[in-house]
C-alpha cells in the first residue's frame, strides 16, 4: 500500500524529512520518512505505530539530543531505550 500524501518538516537548512501514514485514518499501520531533497528517489524508513509512538515519545522528551562530546553514547542509549518499549509492546500484545 502506498502513502497518498507526504508531508515536508519545516526547516530552515534544507536538511528535511517529509513523512507520510500509509493505512486507514486516523489510525495508520505505518509511518514513513524520507529525505525531501531526493524525493521519490529517496530511500525510505518504515515504522510501525508503537515505534513512532516511541520515537517521537523519546523525541520530546530530549532523548535524541546529542552533545558534541556524547553523541554515541546518546543515540546507544536512545536506541536501547525505544528497543525496549518495542519489546514490551510485542509481550502485551500477546497476551
């Protein structure tokens, strides 16, 4: 299934991502990302909807800030984190 409308981030230094729902409204069962300068040429990042939920939870919460001197420590922590809400998503779900 593909998406019927992708939709650009704003930013103010080209560097943008453009994401798109692909499933029924208002509840999709994926969510897409792509690079907006390559377009349709783009490869392209598939998420289900408990790893956007988690992504964009880690997001807001500043999990995803990476300090100059830090970096890998930050984004090794950040995807250990989102991996373990993944995994108890999966457990409860199969309950």
């Amino acid at each position: 299934m593909r998406p019927n409308v992708w939709l650009k981030a704003d930013c103010a230094d080209n560097a943008c991502v453009e994401v798109a729902c692909v499933g029924r409204t208002p509840i999709p069962s994926e969510i897409l990302v792509r690079d907006s300068k390559l377009g349709e040429a783009s490869p392209v990042l598939r998420f289900t909807l408990s790893e956007w939920r988690a992504f964009i939870a880690g997001a807001k919460a500043g999990r995803f800030d990476i300090a100059q001197d830090s970096g890998a420590d930050a984004l090794a922590a950040a995807v250990a984190e989102a991996e373990e809400i993944h995994r108890r998503e999966r457990e409860a779900g199969n309950r």
